[in-house]
C-alpha cells in the first residue's frame, strides 16, 4: 500500500517534464538575447571606429576666416615741431578740411620774418635799380655838362683867336700850344661830362637789372616756400572719416612726417583673407559668395572679390610633403560688400562657409 502510494503517477511524470523543457526553453532564449546585444554593441563600435577613422582622413572644411580693413589715412606736419592743441579725439567723426591740430613753429616763424626782410630789400634794390638815377643827379649832371660844354666853347674860340695871331707871328709858339691844349683838354671834358649825363639818363645796364630781379625773384620765391610750410602749422584732416587714434598729444614734439592723428575712412572697407593656392581653383576676381560677421549676428552679407595678390613674405609658402613635390604659396584675397553694412567696422572677423 505504501509503495503504491509514494510512486508518481503519469501525469506528474509529463508535468514534470514540461516543466523542465520551459525551463530550458527559457535559458535558451536569454542566450540568444545576450548574444543578439552583443553582436549590436559589436556592430555600432565597428561602425564608430569606420566614422571615426574617415573624419580623420576626410575631416570637415573648416569656415575660411578673414578681417575687415579700411583705408587709413594719416594727418602729419610737413616740418618738424611741437604740438601746441589737438583739436579732435578718438571716435569723432571729421569733415574734410576741419582742423584737427595745431602746431607751434618758433624756429619756421623766425626765419619767414627774415626772408621777408631780404625780400624787401631785394625789392627796394630793384626799385633803384629800375628807376635810375634821382633827377637831382640827373639835373647835376646835365649842368656838368653844359658847363664844360661852354669852357670848350670858349677855349676852341680863343684857340682860333690865337692862331690867326700865331700865323701872323704875332704870338709865340708856346702860347700858341698852351691855348691848343687848353682846347684839346676843354673838348675832353665836355665829352666826358656828356657821357655822365646819358649814363644818368639811361640808369643800370641791363645785366645789371636783371641780377638784381633775379635777387627779387629768389627772395620771394623763399618767402612762399616757408610760408607754404608755415601754413601747416594747422593740421587739417584730407578726407572725411572717423578718427581713429590721436598719437601725439599737447606738447609734444613731432618730428616731420610722423603721424599726429589717424583718420579711417568707414565708406571704404573690405575683408581681407589669406588662401593657400591649393584652395584657389574657385577664386577668382568678380566671384560673388556670402559671408557672415559674428560681431554682426548671422545674417548672410554678399561680398565680392577684386583683388588677388601673392603675399610678398616666403614664411607664408608651406611644402606639400618634407621630402619632395612643390611649395603651397598663400594668396592675399579682397572682397568688398556689395552694399554699406551697418556697424561694420575693421578688425571684426568674417567667416566662409562651403567656399570651395
């Protein structure tokens, strides 16, 4: 009775066994889980590594960076000199023409003063020279003249009277000779004082008058030149701009030439790049691209280029590989935007993208 009771009926033998078979069932699926993941893990790091190695080999254009310029323009005194006022200051906007500083010239001023005296003396000789001599001298000579004209006079009619007596040997010889030489030297001196008296008449001869324009001439000619130089004396600006730097300040000397204010002109400005000629084939002048300036936000400005220029500085050529081939050059690129731009200024950047 007991063996017969204790041993498991059929039935709990099946239960049994499907119970064992869903189990096994059951691990079964979890390995396949597990393996399917991990195939999944496997596939997504090969394809990170694939992606990884071909950004490397092929990484992403970078945005070609360039910077706004501008035309500067320096305000300088042709002369040396100390800087006496300035009369503008950083980020003030400047007509043509407007005074921008003053200078004082001491040692320009001093000889201007002498140069006009020599031109005034230059002129006063001129004068004398032009109008001859005074008509007192003139009136002095012409009665010298007719003075000693009247002794000849008198002496060729006692020299007549004299010899019609001689030649009835009346008188002597050595009369005779006294009064004929008395004659000769009267006639000379009638002559001579003639001669003063056309000299009065005529004045300076003409090399004469013409040393002494001459003189005039150089005299004034160095009268505008320092006073062409002394006009700089006030600084004014050349063109309308903004000032952009006040390098020297009251009281300081200035040497000739050294810039005492800096002007940008903000009507004329471009951006500036430099491209390797490996980045060249689609650069061309008249090329139109969109630009953006991240001072200005993202909006999209149109430029166009206009200038192409190899930079001058051998540092900028780089090699194509270290043992052989050819040197890369860089190329110096300008663009102007098609239309004036609101805020924008030199120095901020501007950046490309897809540009090639």
């Amino acid at each position: 009775m007991s063996e017969s009771t204790n041993k498991p009926s059929p039935a709990q033998n099946q239960a049994a066994a499907q119970t064992d078979q869903n189990a096994d069932l059951k691990v079964s699926n979890k390995s396949k889980i597990g393996i399917l993941l991990l195939l999944i893990l496997l596939s997504a790091l090969i394809i990170f590594l694939v992606y990884g190695v071909y950004r490397a080999a092929f990484p992403p254009l970078p945005p070609l960076q360039g910077q706004m310029e501008s035309r500067t323009v320096t305000v300088a005194s042709k002369v040396p000199g100390r800087v006496a006022k300035v009369l503008v200051k950083e980020g003030d906007t400047v007509a043509a023409g407007q005074p921008v500083a003053e200078m004082h010239l001491p040692e320009l001023e001093a000889k201007l003063q002498q140069l006009e005296a020599q031109k005034r003396a230059a002129q006063a000789k001129q004068s004398l020279v032009d109008e001859g001599a005074r008509p007192q001298e003139k009136e002095a000579a012409k009665a010298q003249w007719e003075r000693a004209q009247a002794a000849a006079d008198l002496a060729f009619k006692t020299y007549n009277r004299i010899s019609a007596l001689y030649k009835d040997g009346l008188v002597s010889k050595q009369k005779y000779d006294e009064v004929q030489t008395n004659w000769k030297a009267a006639s000379q001196q009638a002559n001579a004082a003639k001669q003063q008296y056309e000299i009065a008449l005529i004045g300076a001869r003409e090399q004469e008058k013409s040393a002494v324009s001459d003189l005039t001439a150089e005299a004034q000619a160095g009268v505008k030149q320092v006073e062409s130089l002394t006009a700089d004396k006030t600084l004014y600006a050349p063109i309308g701009a903004e000032v952009d730097k006040v390098i020297l300040i009251e009281g300081e000397i200035a040497a000739a030439g050294f810039p005492v204010v800096t002007l940008v002109d903000l009507n004329d400005q471009w951006a500036s790049f430099n491209i390797r000629e490996e980045n060249m084939p689609d650069i061309k002048i008249g090329k139109v691209f969109k630009a953006y300036v991240p001072a200005l936000g993202d909006e999209k400005i149109d430029y166009e280029i206009y200038y192409i220029s190899p930079r001058a500085n051998y540092a900028t050529w780089r090699s194509t590989r270290m043992d052989s081939g050819y040197d890369m050059k860089t190329f110096e690129v300008r663009a102007r935007p098609l239309k004036k731009v609101e805020g924008l200024r030199p120095g901020m950047s501007v950046l490309v993208d897809d540009y090639k």
